[in-house]
C-alpha cells in the first residue's frame, strides 16, 4: 500500500488531496491561500476533523515543507516516506504533452516552456513540482496536463481558419483546458446511466470560476469551448470568453490605461466575465442576491453569462447531430439551482427538461424529468481523483 498526493498549484494557492492508494480513499484534503503575502492561510481537513492556521508563506516551496510537517503534526502520517507519489495538475501541455508523463528535467522545463499557453497556471504549476522535487526529490512525480484529454479532436475543430503557417511555425489553434474534469464526469454520467461510455454523446459542462464545455463523442472529446488560452468560451468569473480580436487594438488606441496587448489580454482574463459586467463579484452567489434586490448590473451580469451558455450547449447539441445527456460540474455547475433552471429553461426545443424536485441543493444526480428526452445530470467533480490514478498507473508502470 502507498500514498499518493494530488497536487493544484496556483499562483497564490496550494490545494491538495492525500489517498491511500490503490483504495482511493482520501485520507486527508486541504488548501494553503495567499502564498506569498501576508498572513496566509492553511486549512487541513481529516477524519472529520479540520484544522486552520494563519502565518505568512514566503513561496510554494515553504508551503510544501509545511504541508508535509502537517501530515506528520497531525499523525496523518508517521513518515515522509510513506508518500511515494505526487501528480501535479499542469493546465497547458499544447501540442507536446498528449498524455501524463513522469516528470523529469526535460519535461518540467517544457512545462515552463509552455506557460505562454496558460499565463496564470503552468508557472505556479511549475513552482509547485519544483517544491516537491526540493523536498522528496525520490518519489514518483507525474505531471497530468488538462490538454491531454482534448487531443483527440479533429484538426477541423481545433484549428482557427488563419493562414496555416501559424499553426505550422507557432502552433496557434485550440488547446482545450479542464480535461480531467471532463473525462472523470463523463465516466460517471455512463455509470448513473447504466450505459457503456463508448456509446453515449454527451455534453460536460463544467462551469466554475472557468467555464468550459466539451462535446463528448462515445468517451473522447471532439470539441470543447477553451481556446489557445483558458480565455476562450463562455464568458466565466473574471474572463471575458469569446471576444471579438478587433476589440483590442481597438481598446489601445482610445484607452490610455491599456497601453498594448498584455494589458488588454489581463483585463480580459481578471476584470471582465461576472466580475466586469456586474462591477461588484464575481461569484454566482453574489451574483444571485443582487438579482433579488433587482441590481441592474447583477441582472445584466446573470442574463449575458446564461445566453453564453445556452449557446455553447446548443452548438455542441450540432456537433454531436444529438446528445444522450447534459451534465453540470463544477462550483456552479454543481450548486447553482437558478443557473441550471434557466439554462434548461431556454432548451427546451431540444427536448431537456428539469424535474424542479430534483434540481435543488445538494442533490446528484439525475434532475431530469421523466418525460425529458435528454437526461440532465449534476455530478461533483474530482480531478484530484483522476490524478492519483494517473500516478499509480505510471508509477507501476516504471
């Protein structure tokens, strides 16, 4: 028996998922905030129990050290040792990286290589399989990158119809991002389904702080709404989603606070989406309050990010000339009760039909109603899961 940990890096965070593996029982979960700026925070949840602390955290290299002196203070484990596998989650493997691969040298130098790709990910991903290497530099490392699962796309669908040569000279097409996310749902939609993945079309719609969809084509994605970056698609959090390339060097040349493309690239990443529209939050739960005092802004935020949607799942619906199921994840995908209702509501042409007694609150599962000639599924989401599997499978593979 060994221990696995799963590791999400931010550029601020570090969140984490310890299993007993091959059992795939969690043995203990925790996230580590505002790295690098004052009075961090860590949180540790095990047996029922939880256990916070704040101090500051130079980098992600003291946050590692103090969450493994955690495992041991809190007699999670008894040794380093015991831990003989870390998969880290890198967002952007583009066109190098189809699958997970054992983290070496070469390969973490293309990780960073790639950060062009995920400006706000790989770099933190990075930082936190160096952490790791500095401290338990002899267990299994493995990078499992959330393209991966995206490479099965035909060039029809990942490629932007500009002129070949920069597909050929700067592989500029789509990429993809929340892979994981998307496979581990779409196995556990042909569970609750009682049908073999390889002969169902879905749509995963996997809507958090980062929204994407994917067309999912008997167990392989076929299309998905990421881009070249995590910015493209429906609009999200703080990122815009599709925009119109014209609206920046427009924006350019008329605002003086943007003074070239990096500026614009930032606010459309961590100013725009719920955020940007709403001007007070980007979370759906604020979002949701001002729609009861009839705040115009929440109104108009909540209104543009359910059109984006309801039109994403639409041409995914094309794609795939009919799906067999719809399936939330994620943050507001899996608790966002409204969100879903007036999502279905607006689909109702293809036959979808929510089972209001369902749709609440902590339910997983089917919401569908009975005579809805889709199935809608709301199913948790658990990457970290997915990549413990991908480090025992490398791991005995050595």
């Amino acid at each position: 028996m060994s221990k696995t940990i799963a590791i999400n890096a931010g550029s601020s965070s570090l969140k984490w998922q310890l299993y007993q593996m091959p059992e795939e029982e969690v043995l203990a979960a925790g996230i580590i905030e505002r790295i690098g700026l004052k009075d961090s925070i860590s949180t540790v949840k095990f047996d029922g129990k939880k256990d916070s602390k704040t101090l500051n955290i130079a980098d992600h290299v003291q946050a590692v050290k103090m969450l493994l002196d955690d495992l041991i203070r809190l007699h999670i484990i008894a040794d380093y040792k015991e831990i003989t596998g870390v998969g880290h989650r890198i967002v952007a493997g583009g066109e190098y990286f189809k699958e997970s691969v054992i983290v070496d040298d070469e390969a973490l130098a293309k990780i960073e290589e790639l950060a062009a790709l995920a400006p706000l990910h790989n770099p933190a991903n990075a930082a936190g399989i160096r952490a790791f290497k500095d401290i338990l530099p002899d267990i299994t490392s493995v990078a499992v990158f959330d393209t991966a699962f995206h490479s099965t796309m035909n060039d029809y669908a990942y490629l932007y119809p500009i002129p070949q040569k920069y597909y050929r000279d700067y592989q500029v097409r789509k990429y993809g991002a929340h892979g994981t996310s998307h496979q581990y749902v779409a196995q556990k939609a042909a569970e609750i389904l009682e049908r073999p993945l390889n002969e169902l079309k879905l749509i995963t719609a996997h809507i958090g702080n980062g929204v994407s969809l994917t067309a999912n084509y008997h167990g392989q994605s076929v299309d998905t709404s990421m881009g070249f970056t995590p910015l493209a698609g429906p609009m999200m959090g703080t990122r815009s989603g599709d925009i119109d390339p014209a609206v920046i060097p427009y924006l350019i040349k008329y605002d003086s606070d943007l003074v070239d493309a990096a500026a614009v690239v930032n606010m459309l990443n961590k100013e725009s989406g719920l955020a940007g529209v709403s001007e007070h939050s980007s979370d759906m739960r604020d979002i949701e309050a001002g729609l009861e005092k009839q705040d115009k802004n929440s109104v108009l935020a909540y209104n543009i990010f359910i059109d984006r949607l309801k039109k994403f799942i639409g041409q995914y619906v094309a794609v795939l000339n009919g799906i067999d199921a719809l399936v939330f994840t994620a943050g507001m995908g899996e608790n966002s009760v409204n969100m879903r209702r007036d999502i279905i509501a607006g689909l109702s042409w293809f036959g979808l039909k929510i089972n209001p007694e369902k749709n609440v609150f902590g339910y997983v599962g089917d919401i569908s109603a009975p005579d809805s000639k889709i199935k809608i599924l709301v199913i948790p989401t658990d990457e970290e899961l997915m990549i413990a599997r991908d480090v025992e499978r490398l791991k005995n593979a050595k």
